[in-house]
C-alpha cells in the first residue's frame, strides 16, 4: 500500500502526524480526496469533517474549522485553527453555541460581528454533524 507523510497542526496542539494512507479533506467545493504520490498543491479547507485512513486500515475522524492544506513531494501539511475527535465535543455545548451564534446573527449588528458570528454558527453546526456521523 502506498502512504505519504501527514501532519494535522491545530492551533492549540497538535493533532496527527504520521503515514496517511488516504485523507479527505473539506474544501469550498466540497470534499477532496488525497492519496499517495498526489500532485503538488495548496487550497483552503472550509469548516467540516476530515477523514484520515492509516495503513493499517484505521479511520480518525475529526470536525475541523478553516485552515490551509499544502501537499509537497509526497508530504501533506494541514494548518487548522481547531481540530476536534467527535468524542472531545460535547454536543449540549456545542448546541448552545450554535443558537447564540445564530442570535447574534439575527441582532445584524456590524459587518464584520455578522460574519463572525456565522463563522462561529458554521464551525458549532459542523461539530454537531461529525458527533451525528460518528453515532450513526
């Protein structure tokens, strides 16, 4: 089986780093597939689920917000201020957070409040699916 190089950097800490026999990716146009020996690269990850497959078969699931991916000669690079397992996020919180976000939302104060509070809305829904996904 071929495997490349992967290394997950959250903000806070670290979240993988070792072979990667598969990894998928959200992006602005949806999911994004990576295997060994992919061209070179760099794109925007948007909030959403990533999936990493290792050689041995196992799959880590993670609800990631926007960042960066950088694949290089067999090497990929993810840069994401918050990457979460689905047993790290407690849904009740999570559900909180989204209702806030989406009052704060409703408010319309400033340009910039109302997009960092649907950024904050679009990263506490997400986390919400992968704990679903990962349920099911």
């Amino acid at each position: 089986m071929n495997v490349f190089d992967l290394t997950v950097l959250a903000a806070e800490k670290p979240f993988y780093e070792g072979e990667c026999a598969s990894l998928v990716i959200p992006t602005i146009n949806g999911q994004y597939g990576i295997l060994a020996y992919h061209y070179n690269m760099t794109a925007a990850i948007s909030a959403g689920m990533l999936k990493i497959e290792a050689p041995d078969g196992a799959i880590t699931i993670a609800a990631v917000s926007a960042g960066l991916v950088k694949v290089e000669d067999n090497k990929v690079l993810i840069l994401v201020d918050t990457a979460e397992r689905p047993e790290e996020i407690d849904e009740n919180r999570a559900r909180r957070a989204a209702a806030q976000a989406q009052e704060e939302i409703l408010q319309r104060r400033s340009i910039r409040e109302y997009h960092a509070a649907q950024a904050r809305m679009a990263r506490e829904l997400n986390r919400l699916r992968v704990k679903k996904h990962t349920q099911l």
